[in-house]
C-alpha cells in the first residue's frame, strides 16, 4: 500500500456502511510474575457494521475488549496490543495495515476519540481552546479564527456556559462535566466522520451525566457522525444507541437493534445485564445505641475561603447501613475524612461507641483506628502490587493482633473464604487480580481488623455492573454474619436503594434530608433530592428525551 492512498473525507454518502470491522483477532503477550511470557486473546473474531449517521454501542464487563475494538477503528493498539487478523474498513479503505503517513491524516480528521477521563486527558498547562482547535488547524488546515469560530458554535450546542470565553479557561478552572463537553467539542470540531465515546459519562455525577448524554445526542445528530459508544452501563448506552453489541471475554454475545437487547434479549449473559441490581434488601430499623454519631461538623481545607461541610449532623447503628449520597463536590468524601481523622473538623465532634474521637488522627488511641476501617473506591492504587495477597490481608492482623506465621497464614484463609475467592489467591499479586477480585482483597482487609465500622468511599463505581452486583451481595452477607455498619459513599441511586437502611442527601456541604430508606425515596421532595432521583438513567427507550423535555418545561415554567 502506498503511504500517501487515503480515501477523502466524506467518501461515505448518509445511510451506507461506514466503518466495517471483519473477524477481528487482537492479541497481547502477558508477563505472569515468575513465569514464562504468555501469549493471551484480547478480541476473538469480532465482526461489526456501522453506517453513517448512526450509533452503535458496545457493552460488556471489564476485560470484554469494548475498549481495545473502538480503539481498532482508528488502527491503533495500546500497550503492546496486536492488531493480528482481520479487516478493519474505515471510510472505505483497509486500515490494518496502513502506513504511518496513512494514519496520521485518518486520525484526528477521519475518526477522533473521546476518552473517559477529559480531567487526566488535557494538558493542564494550556487553555482550552488551544487544545480544542490544535488537531482542527493540522488536520483540516483551516486558519486559527475559523477553528475558534467552529469550537464556540460546538460549546454552545454542547450547553457550555459563557461559550465565547470558556476557551480561554484552563482545564482545572472548569468542572469535570464541563470538561466533559469540551473534550466531545475538540473530536466534533475536526468534522469527523466517526467519534469514538469510551466510557465518557461513567466517571460522573448522575445530575451532570444527564447534560453530557444529551449534549452528546444532539451534536451527534445535528452532525451526522457516526459513533462507537463504550460502556457498561446498559440503561445509558440505551439513551443514545440504535444498535447494541454485547461483549464477553473478547467475544460477541449478542447483537441487535437497542429496542431488541433492552426489551427481547435472547442471551442469558445479555438477560443478566438487562436485570442488574436485584438484590432485595429490606430496611432495618435502628437496634440498640449509636455505634457512630457525627453532631454539627463544619470543616475546610485549608487555604480556601469557604467550608466544605457545614453542620453536619448523622448517626448510625449497629449493623446497618447509612448511604450518604449527593454529587460531586457535595462534601461526601471530605465527611469521610473528618470521620477518620484526617481532616479535624473547625466546629463540631465525632462519637464512636459513646467516646469522643480526637479530632486528628494522630491523637487516636489503636482501639480507635481499628474498629472504623475504610473501603476505598480505586482497589488498584489501595494496595501495594510488590506485596502478595497474604501479606497485604495478614497486616492488619500483626499490627492489631500481633498475629505471626500459621496463626497469621490461618485467619487469611478463613478471610480468603469469607470473601469468596479462597486460598488459592493468597499468594497472588494484585496485578493478577481482576478489578472485583481486588476488591474484594480490600473488603477482607479491612475485615481483618474486627471493624464496628466500615467506610465504602465509592467501592462499585468503577465496577462493572454484573461485578459490583456481587460485591453489593457480599457486603450485605458479610454485615448479616459480623454485625458490622456501613458507611456508604456513592452518588448511585440505584445502590443506595439496593442496600441502604437509612440516607443522608448532601449538597453544597449540606445535608438536604435524612433518615429511614422509606422516608427519604417518598415524595414531596425538595427540589435537589427531585432532581437527583429523577436523574437515574432508567433502561427504557425515550427516557432522556422526557427527562430533558420535563427540565426544559419546568424551566420555561420558572
């Protein structure tokens, strides 16, 4: 093939095939600790069809190879990954094998890509626009102010705010969902004729993810782009697809139109998607005296001008759950570090089992660090990937135990099983580990300090949904058999109904409403906790459509 063939943007009329992707084969060697490297299967035989104009999602649990297909229309492998078979025909020519001079004009100009983090994707030491417009300028060879003009258009479509001067910002001076839609503005501007979406809304707040779903929508059909949307949350990628593949360890599970895999899925895989987050959990009532009580904490960190929690006030008891839920920047996580001493609160205290806490974690007694244990949302930096999993669980049992040797090696085993993974993991590395595998390491860690209570920050949101199902189930059966509490961050509601005895809803540092599970998910609601509950992505088609045109009415009517 000569370097310099690329077929034309815009070779592809409305309605005809766009992008078609042959018996894809994509392999990676793996590099076990101690072993010989090992030649693995990441994407087997995948087959797809996309038109212009339309949208096709790719679904599945972590490790299906939704990622590295979106990534093999633009002919391109990460980390080693091998594109090894298969045809991959982009805009009617084969990509699989083209020339670097070939892919440099395809990339950026033909397709562009939307990554899940627009926060660890930008370069935080330019402004915005020069990093919207840079790709537009070299690929499209356009001038300066014309590219500026496309991107204020594409910030205003996006609903950006102040979308003349937005542009001028730098990346920490804007919100994680604005800086969302500014990244789908930087792959709209170039005039693509596919984006790839990969897991662009997971890492947000439900209220916000309703605004970049939308926008998202909207430009794709104002635009005539065709997309690959990756995910896996199935009631999203519902809200935007017209055809959905389902993916499984590299492999297609099923696939058919959106209305079809929603409504009539044929297989069980598929099923178990569509019915996630049946877990029947009935409310517990209070039992006995408060094992945790947190009474008017105002708190900030410092430097700022502002608190970040402003009398804060939440009790809980023994063996039950308090769900504490709000968006981003609601001072959940920041609760969390008053709680366990890290942030000493400016007015305010903190009771553990009827004893004042110190405020600073340095002024806690051993008794005070080990019963109130804490879970934390990113398993793959929580643990230390030199350490086996028998060292990492057997910590805490020498430090609050003074446990050694067999007596040590022993309760991991019996933790080991606990957790439902067995003995057979003890001395594997976390690398080894899936991502609810690590996890559930995490759970048994904080286990083996015989807790009163546990803090969950966010411990299934960067779960699939099958897998944080499960984790969800083992923490219920876990607090069933050790009578301990939970304290559980998250923004998902769908969780929070799930496992949850009594809420607290937070927002702006504030706490909106509390108490029984009941009692907060019961109208009259106050206008934050509405709009929260009413953010929750239902897998029905046309949910968004309502849910954008009930706000536009309610706006309208204000």
């Amino acid at each position: 093939m000569n370097d310099d063939e690329i077929v034309p943007v815009s070779h592809v009329a409305e309605g005809e095939t766009l992008l078609e992707i042959t018996g894809l084969r994509i392999e990676a060697t793996a590099y076990p600790p101690g072993e010989p490297p090992q030649e693995i299967v990441i994407v087997d035989g995948v087959s797809l069809s996309l038109k212009k104009g339309k949208v096709l999602g790719l679904i599945g649990e972590s490790g299906a190879g939704k990622s590295t297909i979106g990534l093999s229309s633009m002919a391109y492998g990460r980390g080693g990954v091998r594109l090894t078979a298969g045809d991959i025909v982009l805009n009617g020519q084969e990509i699989r094998a083209a020339g670097p001079g070939v892919l440099r004009r395809l990339r950026g100009k033909v397709v562009t890509y939307v990554a899940q983090s627009a926060a660890a994707s930008f370069n935080p030491s330019r402004k915005l626009m020069d990093q919207v417009i840079e790709t537009t300028v070299a690929a499209r060879g356009v001038s300066r102010s014309q590219a500026e003009a496309r991107a204020v258009t594409l910030f205003r479509k996006l609903g950006l705010p102040d979308p003349e001067r937005i542009g001028k910002r730098y990346p920490h001076q804007v919100s994680g969902g604005q800086l969302q839609r500014v990244m789908t503005a930087m792959a709209l501007c170039p005039e693509p004729e596919l984006v790839i979406f990969d897991e662009p809304t997971t890492a947000l707040d439900v209220t916000t993810q309703i605004d970049v779903l939308a926008a998202i929508k909207e430009a794709i059909a104002d635009t005539g782009v065709a997309a690959l949307y990756i995910t896996h949350d199935l009631a999203v990628v519902a809200q935007v697809s017209d055809e959905i593949m389902v993916l499984r360890h590299g492999k297609m599970v099923e696939h058919g139109t959106t209305d079809q895999i929603i409504n009539a899925p044929r297989e069980n895989y598929t099923r178990d998607l569509v019915s996630v987050r049946s877990i029947d959990h009935e409310e517990k009532a209070p039992v006995g005296e408060t094992v945790l009580k947190v009474e008017g904490i105002t708190a900030r960190y410092s430097g700022l001008k502002r608190d970040i929690l402003s009398d804060v006030s939440v009790a809980l008891h023994p063996g039950q759950t308090l769900a504490v839920v709000g968006e981003s920047g609601s001072g959940k996580s920041t609760l969390a570090r008053v709680i366990t001493g890290l942030l000493p609160p400016s007015a305010g205290k903190v009771t553990f089992s009827g004893r004042e806490l110190s405020p600073a974690l340095n002024g806690r007694s051993r008794d005070d660090l080990r019963e109130l244990q804490m879970i934390y949302q990113m398993a793959d930096v929580a643990m230390n990937p030199r350490q086996t999993v028998k060292t990492i669980i057997g910590r805490p049992l020498e430090f609050y135990f003074g446990m050694k040797g067999k007596q040590r090696d022993a309760r991991v085993a019996e933790l080991l099983e606990e957790i439902e993974l067995g003995q057979g993991f003890a001395d594997r590395y976390p690398a080894e580990l899936s991502g609810g595998q690590k996890q559930r390491v995490c759970i048994a860690r904080a286990l083996a300090a015989e807790p009163k209570v546990i803090i969950c920050d966010e411990v299934t949101s960067a779960l699939d949904p099958l897998v944080a199902d499960g984790i969800l189930k083992l923490l219920l059966k876990l607090q069933r058999e050790e009578d301990v509490a939970y304290l559980f961050i998250t923004h998902d509601i769908a969780t929070v109904r799930a496992i949850a005895d009594s809420i607290a809803v937070m927002y702006q540092g504030k706490v909106q409403r509390y108490g029984p599970k009941s009692e907060v998910l019961a109208p009259p609601f106050d206008a934050y906790t509405d709009l929260l509950l009413s953010s929750v992505p239902e897998m029905r088609l046309g949910w968004l459509e309502e849910v954008v045109e009930n706000r536009r009415m309610e706006s309208a009517g204000h």
